[in-house]
C-alpha cells in the first residue's frame, strides 16, 4: 500500500504518487497484465530484461 500525504496542493501529491508507482514498478506491472501475454512472450520478455539487467550491471562496474 502506498500513502501519499496530501497538504493543500493535490497536483503536487498525485505527481508524487505517480513517480511513486513509477519507481515500484507498478505502472509497468498493471501495464503488463492488461492482456494475456502467452508463455513464449513471457518467457522471451524474461530474458531480454535479464540482459537488459546484465549489461546495466557491467556497465557500472567498469565505470
């Protein structure tokens, strides 16, 4: 559950919120489960992130 305190000005807490739910992962998430994605796509989707993760990871280290 995520909380945002609001006081007076409600454009700045739903910004925060979003950027909120941004950093978590759930936009992305909600995003993802609005269709059915076949295992394959899954599967295929699964790696390419890991990649995605593994060259993040190298790239950091060597700098």
């Amino acid at each position: 559950m995520i909380t945002v305190e609001v006081r007076g000005d409600v454009e700045q807490a739903l910004r925060f919120l979003k950027k909120k739910l941004q950093l978590d992962g759930i936009k992305k998430e909600l995003k993802r489960r609005e269709h059915y994605e076949k295992p394959s796509v899954k599967r295929r989707r699964k790696q390419a992130e890991a990649k995605r993760k593994l060259r993040k990871l190298v790239s950091r280290s060597v700098v």
